[in-house]
C-alpha cells in the first residue's frame, strides 16, 4: 500500500521513528511499546541505525537488534512501511532485517517518502 492510499482511507496518517536497540535485553521494551503503538495503526515506521550514539563498532549488534525489531513490528500486526537507513547501512542490509526501504541519509528518505505518497 501507499501512503498516498493511507491518506485516502483516513483523516490523518501517524507516523514512528524506532530506534533499534543496542542490547537484545531492551527488546521486550520495544515489543510493550509496538503494542500501543499498533493501537493506533501508524502508517509509516522508519528506523534508525547509529541513534544514541551507536557506532559502526557494535553494528553486528545493531543489525541483528534492527531484523528483531522489525520482525516485532510484524508480528504486533502493525501494517506499514518500514524504512531505515543510516551510514553504515546498505540496502542489502535493509533487505536483509526485512525493511521496505532503504535510503543513506534523511534527505533521501524524504524522496522516497514523496515517491510513495
């Protein structure tokens, strides 16, 4: 589905930014949190690599934590579009932890955003 169809469907769209954990333990917090967020049906997720610091050293960490979370997301039912990116990333990476898009940086993420609206 587009967002241009979200749009269409309903009066406003909601939109998250989740942030990949850095450890596996903090996954059960973000899983408590998909559960209210799937409440209120979020058309769009995007995620972020190397937020809070995180840095290319514990990117296998990330990664892993990134296809956990996104399978999290699946799994609360929530039905959206992912999108992550970051600089370390690639898009075989972002096919990879089960994302619908990959962009490099937040200027690219706004033009796949337009393309999809």
């Amino acid at each position: 589905m587009f967002i241009k169809e979200l749009y269409e469907k309903k009066d406003s769209v909601i939109s998250f930014e989740v942030f990949p954990p850095k450890q596996e333990s903090s996954l059960e917090t973000i899983s408590n949190s998909l559960a209210q967020i799937a409440s209120l049906n979020p058309g769009f997720i995007s995620g972020t690599y190397g937020a809070g610091g995180t840095g290319s050293n514990s990117m296998t960490t990330t990664v892993k934590n990134m296809k956990l979370t996104i399978s999290a997301i699946r799994e609360a039912g929530i039905e959206c579009r992912i999108m992550v990116g970051g600089a370390v990333l690639t898009s075989e990476y972002a096919a990879f932890v089960g994302a619908d898009f990959f962009v490099k940086d937040a200027r690219e993420g706004v033009e796949v955003a337009k393309k999809v609206l």
